[in-house]
C-alpha cells in the first residue's frame, strides 16, 4: 500500500470533514482498500446498510481483510434485513453459491425477488436464470423472459 497516499488521502477526509460512509467508497476508488475497511467500519458497527454491504463485499473479496465469506454474510444478512436491495442481491448469491453459508436455492430466490421488487436489474437478471432453470422455483421460462 501506499503509505503517502493513504496519509494524504486520510488527511483530506478529517480536514475537508469529509468522515461519513462515502469517505471509505473514495479510499476504495483510489486502490486504498485498507483504509476504506477501516472508514466503512465504524458506520457498519453503527447501522449504516451501505457501509455493512461494502464491507461484506470487503469480505467476500479480500479487500483491505482477510477474505472471510462467513463475515461476508452476516454483514450481508444485517443490510439485507434493513431492507438494501443490494445486500439483498450479494446474500442471494452466497446462498446460490454455498459462500459463508449452506447453498440454498430457496432462500437465494426469496433474496432475489426482494431485491427485483426494488428494481434491481441484477437481481431481476438473476431471478431470470433461476425461473429458466428452475433453482428455488418451478421452472417457469416465460417468466424468466420477462425478467430479461
């Protein structure tokens, strides 16, 4: 990691005041993945959705921490049942895929038609393959279609 930009970086979000949930997606942006953990943290701990799924992203990926798919659901889980379409969509894809969690297509359908209801397009792309293939529902490939 850059030491000097992360020290410059740093010193613009406490002067420029400048610490919120959106100061961790800067830090994020300019490759400053530690730092970002660090920034979204304390705003997860707090309640903030957004900060919970960037950092169950962190999780799942290995950003700026170890990746931890386990910890990547449970920040995934307390956005989600705030109701963040997003965290909805990235839970539903650790149960399709068994990541921190036992696969289940069930619940990643019941996950992904929440977040649809929100207009998500990922998540209504998603439901989609899961009507066309039948994971968690009845095949159903008109349906599918219309989500596409």
């Amino acid at each position: 990691m850059n030491i000097r930009k992360t020290f410059i970086v740093s010193t613009c979000i406490v002067i420029a005041g400048l610490a919120s949930p959106f100061s961790g997606d800067l830090a994020h942006a300019l490759g400053l993945k530690s730092l970002a953990f660090a920034l979204w943290k304390p705003w997860a701990d707090a309640g903030n959705a957004m900060a919970e799924n960037n950092l169950g992203s962190a999780y799942a990926n290995g950003d700026g921490v170890q990746q931890n798919f386990a910890e990547a659901v449970k920040c995934f889980r307390n956005a989600a049942d705030r109701g963040l379409a997003e965290s909805q969509l990235n839970l539903a894809i650790a149960y399709a895929q068994g990541n921190g969690v036992q696969q289940d297509y069930g619940k990643a359908f019941t996950l992904l038609s929440k977040a649809a209801d929100q207009d998500n397009s990922s998540a209504k792309m998603k439901l989609g393959i899961a009507y066309a293939n039948g994971l968690g529902v009845t095949q159903d490939k008109a349906k599918a279609a219309s989500l596409w």
